[in-house]
C-alpha cells in the first residue's frame, strides 16, 4: 500500500464548475498537508498548506483535512480554464521529507 | 518570495558526458534543498536530500557516485550527472525549504525542472 493515494484521473469539468480532489493517507504520524500544482513540463508550485486537522481557505481554493478518516481534500470553486494542471497532495510528519501522491490532472473545459 | 531557479532548464547531451544541474534560492536562504525525479505523467521521486556544507542523504536506490551533490552556499546546490546514459533522461526538479516562512518546517518550494535528454 502507497502512504499517499491519489486517483491519476483525469477529471474532466466545464468551466464554472466546483472541484473535488482527494487523497488518503495511512501514516497516522503525518501532521503538514499541502496540496501543490503543477503545470506540464513546469515545477511544482505551493498552493495550499495545512497543520492537523480542519479547513483552510485562500480565494477560490479551500483544503480540508480530517485526520480521524486519514483523508485530505481540495476544493475549486468557479473553475477556470487556467486551473487545468497536475495536482498532488503531499504530507509530511514533521521530517522534512514530503511523501507526494501520483497528483490528479484536471482538466476545465471551456 | 519563495523563489527557486534552476539552470539549465533543458539540456541535450551525449551519452557518456557529464551534465551539471544549479538550484538557487533567490530571495530566500534554504539550509536544506532536495532534488527530484519525475517521470512522464508519474510523480516526483525524492532523489537525495541536500544540506549545506555537509554531505547529501540519498534515497535508496540512488547511486550516490552517480548523482553528486554539492549544497556549498545557502542559496546554491548543484546535481551532477555523471557519465550520463540515455536511462538517465528525465525531469529533474529541485526544491528548497525556507527556513525563516514560518510556515512549516516542511514547506518546499520548487524549481521550474531541468529536462535531460542524453542521447
């Protein structure tokens, strides 16, 4: 079993739409969260960053965390064009080494 | 902030050469860097775990003889690629932790990725 799951998609929505990207986890010991995106042939860029449980917010993007199910979210509202890209989550237990998903490509369509 | 360089972002070379890849913090200083692989559409692979002024942890696996590491200043770490092989033809992306965000100690910021291509 992977320590990060992550569903390749690809997620296909209409602009406007609201996103729903997951993953689990099964190291317990995990505490940061961060969800990074990345275009193709571009480096990862820190989109979301998390501690333990609970919710996050910065503009249209919320990151949801729940500990107790192992399982962290990232939601899209009003969907763009320009959201279209590689997400991965990733997690750490305080190490510094990050333990990335296989990342969900999405794509908006206009 | 947080801004990671990497150069060359593209490089094409023969099979048997030696291809050295530069990380920089540019507005930042990162004790520590990491250097990754990505393959197409899989994701990032942590190749080696780079601290300055000390040697590099590699991951297993990771032929430290062959992917050498050099963390000499607080902004800089290079990946050297030596006697490259065409297997050796990949994404390579560098990362580097912000000690004074205040963030997270975990944060990584990353660089835009270097495309090997060895012939």
């Amino acid at each position: 079993q992977k320590e990060v799951e992550q569903d390749p998609g690809p997620l296909s929505v209409p602009e406007g739409a609201i996103v729903s990207l997951n993953c689990t986890y099964s190291n317990s010991a995990f505490q940061y969260f961060m969800w990074y995106r990345q275009y193709s042939r571009k480096g990862p860029e820190l989109l979301m960053y998390t501690y333990s449980s609970g919710n996050k917010e910065d503009g249209r993007f919320t990151a949801q965390v729940d500990k107790s199910s192992k399982y962290i979210s990232l939601f899209i509202r009003d969907s763009q064009p320009s959201d279209s890209a590689t997400y991965l989550c990733a997690t750490s237990g305080g190490f510094q080494k990050l333990v990335f998903g296989t990342g969900t490509r999405l794509l908006v369509s206009p | 902030g947080a801004v990671v360089s990497q150069h060359p972002s593209r490089v094409i070379c023969k099979s048997g050469t030696s291809v050295k890849i530069e990380c920089r913090s540019l507005d930042f200083q990162a004790t520590t860097m990491f250097w990754y692989r990505q393959f197409p559409k899989q994701s990032l692979m942590l190749m080696a775990t780079s601290n300055e002024g000390s040697k590099a942890t590699y991951e297993q696996g990771v032929e430290k003889d062959k992917f050498l590491i050099n963390h000499a200043s607080l902004t800089l770490s290079t990946l050297t690629v030596t006697s490259a092989h065409p297997e050796d033809s990949s994404f390579y992306i560098c990362s580097a932790r912000d000690v004074g965000s205040g963030i997270s100690t975990d944060t990584q910021y990353f660089g835009p990725g270097t495309r090997l291509t060895v012939l």
